[in-house]
C-alpha cells in the first residue's frame, strides 16, 4: 500500500497532536535530576583549576556557601544504601574547614523520609572533606531528595540533591 | 507480634465491617478514606466482618513506570464495624481495621490501622412502584490518621509497623443507583478533602504537607439473582491534584489511579449474606503516583 503525500501530511500532523496532547501537565523541576552515572564522575576527583570536582558534577547549596559531590557506594535503590559526600566551597575549591552536619534522604513528592534507623554518618578516612552516610535506608522507588547540610569555612547552609530510585 | 489498643473505639465495637473490602493502607502515601455502608429502610443495624489479603504491591512513578516491590510483601487486614440506622434516611456507620504485615526478612507486626466514621443520608429512596427513580444518597467520612504512618520516625527498614496513611481525611460524596429487577448500575462521586499535616524531620525542620484536592468516581454494573445472591464489576478512578508544601505545589505529583474490582454476593439467611471481592489497584490504563495492590477479600453481613 503506498501512502500519497497528503497522505504522509495528516499522517505526520496527526503524530504532532498526538505528541503535544500527552506528557505530564504538572510543571517539571528545574534542577537535573542526577544519576549514578553523573555522580561518579570520569577518573579523578580532581578536576581542572585545582578544583575538587567538576562543575558537572557539583550540587550547589541553596546560599551557595558549598559546593558538594555525591558519589554512590551502593544505590541507588529501594533498600540499604551507602555514599560518600565531597564538600567543596562555592567554588569548587577544598575548603579550609568541613563539617557535614545532616544529611537526610527525603522523598518530598510524598512528604516523608527514609528509615535511618540504622544510618551512620563518619568522616572518610584520609579524605580532608569526605563523609560517608552508610545504611540508610530508602523505602521504595521514585524521586527523592538527598538534603545535605553542611559548614564549610564557617558557613552552614543546605544542598538538596534529588535522585531517583529505580 | 504487637497489638496497639485504642481507646476510643473499643466500647462500640462489636462486629462489623465494610460494604466494600477497600484497603484503606494499601498505598502508605495516602488514600481516600472508607465509604458509610448502605442500609435499607426497616434495617437498623447492620454487622459485617471482613478479611482481606493485600499483595503485590509495587510503586507506580509520576510518569507511570512500576517500580520495585515495596515493603510490606503483603498484609491481611480484618475490618470490623457497625451501622447504626437513625431514621429510614440517616445511618452512621464506625469502622476499624486491624491488619498485620509482612516482609520474609522482618517479623510480621500487627496493630490498628485508621478507623472511620461515615454518615450517609438518603435523598431519593428506589421504589418497585417508580422503577426509573434511582437511590439518591449523600455520605460524608471523617478518617482521622491514629496509626503510625510513614511521616512518623523512626521507620523500620521494612515499614512493618506502619498501619496508617498518616493523613485525616474528609471524603464528601454523592451515590445513585438503579436496582432495575435483575441489573443493578451504580455510579458514586467522592470528593477527597485534604487536611494539611506538619511533617518533623530529621534537623528539627518542620514543613506543613497538603495532600492534593481529589475526586473519586466509581462505576459499578452487575446482575443479581433475586432471593439468591449478585456478582457487580467496579471501576474505579481517583485523581488528586498536586501536593504542597507550605503551600507551594510539588511538581510531578499528581495521582491517578485506575481500579477494577468484582465483587460477588451470596444470600445466607433473611438480611444475612456473605461475598468475596477482588480487586486491583492501579490496574489499567494510566496511574501516577501510587501503589498497585492487589486484594481479595472475604466478607460476612448481617442486618436486624
């Protein structure tokens, strides 16, 4: 059967409308969503200009105080997980003092967190501004937001970094 | 296994349960609460007691896609309550589910999930005289959330002790049916009413959480055997609008859920019947935002 060029026409115009009639009317987040691979990044942590990281793969705080890089340990996933938190100034730049003060995974589309019954958060060994969160526990699969509260050089402030569990 | 005991309810209960084995649990993020059972003119009370097995239950995502399988692995729910009739337009009716999860890596816990109180008034009462004049009837439901819920630290790894949605619920709705001699059709339209909850996290931050405005409509068509029993199909579709925080709206969290049931009933006596309903939850077309279950419940009701 051979379709005629108006025929091709409707048909590509009937496939336009159909395109522009599905999808999720609610408005999508701004922020890319990051994924296991993004957060790994490629080979070494240190990045150009003597940065920790690279821009791809830092998450900003909301006043912009630090920067932060996760990297997956093992997740993400419906069950225990494990990453290690890279705490960078505004710049990307190793901060002359860290500390990570809360990290807190949250599902915020449904308005709750993960079990940390059993969380632990520790300073990674020979790592200047590295931390671990170790069995924390994500509930079930969808987007979720990992809040990460942190001082770096004297500053406090809040990354939320949102991931999603397959 | 742990029981929670809650004293508001215990002196009213006695036996009971729902006109539909709804699993008011099986979706921890919330659902809409349980409907007022339907009572004929000259009833004025009515028992149930219902039994009812949830499995299957896997996550469905913004954008439609089933996710893991998520904890519990299933859960039987018994449902207990009692209508009272007031006049032959007014009935109240008290609901409350007991249920018990499961998980094969945790101990299996048991406790209290949300109880109800509905109310239901009859606008229009269906007649053999006035076949065409369907049942009209207006319901409204008040679920407070007593239950431990997923907004409520700490929380098991396989939320084995959650028993609630953690949400109250207002449900406003409209019934009409027809009972044409051997075909029964019924439509219901539930207006979901949100109440705003202030979830405490791990910091000391609070944020105060609003579920969605939703709608729930319900079809239901079937065909009953006069004196002996009826078999009825549901479909169902519940939509909500999106959550908020602190009034601002989350994006990409609006609900959608497609359900199916059937539910087929059997006379056991004069007013007494027994049943069994199946149904799944977001079982066709396109679901956002909720949990797939699947549920089979046994049911036992006795009206004097």
């Amino acid at each position: 059967m051979s379709v005629s060029k108006f025929g091709w026409q409707w048909l590509c115009l009937f496939g336009a409308l159909l395109t522009l009639g599905c999808g999720e009317k609610d408005s999508q987040p701004t922020q890319p969503i990051a994924t296991p691979a993004d957060q790994q990044g490629t080979g070494s942590d240190v990045a150009e200009d003597g940065a920790l990281f690279s821009s791809q793969e830092a998450h900003s705080s909301a006043a912009g105080h630090f920067t932060a890089k996760i990297v997956w340990e093992d997740g993400p996933k419906v069950g225990y997980c494990s990453l290690k938190v890279i705490l960078a100034d505004g710049e990307r730049k190793a901060p002359t003092t860290s500390e990570l003060v809360n990290f807190e995974p949250w599902m915020t589309v449904h308005g709750h967190g993960g079990s940390l019954r059993k969380m632990t958060v520790a300073k990674v060994d020979g790592e200047d501004s590295a931390y671990r969160a170790d069995q924390f526990y994500l509930t079930m699969s969808g987007p979720w937001d990992l809040k990460i509260t942190a001082k770096v050089n004297g500053q406090e402030d809040t990354a939320v970094i949102p991931v999603e569990v397959p | 296994m742990a029981i929670n005991i809650y004293r508001a309810l215990g002196a009213l209960l006695v036996v009971a349960g729902l006109m539909t084995a709804d699993s008011a649990t099986a979706c921890p993020c919330g659902c809409g609460a349980v409907n007022a059972q339907v009572m004929y003119p000259g009833e004025n009370w009515r028992f149930a007691l219902t039994v009812s097995h949830d499995s299957g239950f896997a996550p469905v995502s913004a954008d439609g896609r089933l996710g893991s399988e998520s904890s519990p692995t299933s859960r039987q729910t018994l449902t207990l309550g009692i209508a009272r009739s007031f006049s032959d337009s007014l009935s109240a009716t008290i609901s409350l589910p007991m249920e018990i999860n499961h998980h094969p890596d945790a101990a299996s816990h048991g406790g209290f999930s949300d109880p109800s109180l509905s109310l239901r008034y009859s606008l229009l009462q269906q007649t053999i005289a006035e076949p065409l004049l369907p049942g009209l009837q207006l319901f409204a439901t008040l679920k407070p959330s007593l239950a431990k819920s997923l907004y409520d630290q700490p929380i098991h790894e396989y939320q084995m002790d959650i028993h609630g949605n953690g949400l109250n619920e207002g449900v406003a709705g409209l019934d009409v049916w027809y009972d044409l001699s051997e075909w029964k059709l019924g439509v219901q339209q539930n207006l979901i009413l949100p109440m705003t909850r202030i979830n405490e996290g791990s910091a000391g931050t609070s944020q105060a959480f609003t579920p969605g405005l939703g709608a729930k409509l319900a079809v239901s068509a079937g065909y009953n055997w006069i004196g002996a029993g009826q078999l009825l199909g549901i479909i169902e579709q519940e939509l909500r609008q999106p959550n908020k925080i602190s009034g601002k709206e989350i994006p990409r969290s609006r609900v959608r859920v497609n359900n199916f049931g059937v539910a087929a009933t059997v006379a056991a006596g004069p007013r007494r019947s027994i049943g069994i309903n199946l149904k799944r939850t977001a079982a066709f077309g396109s679901n956002q935002n909720t949990t797939r279950a699947d549920s089979i419940a046994i049911f036992y009701m006795a009206a004097i």
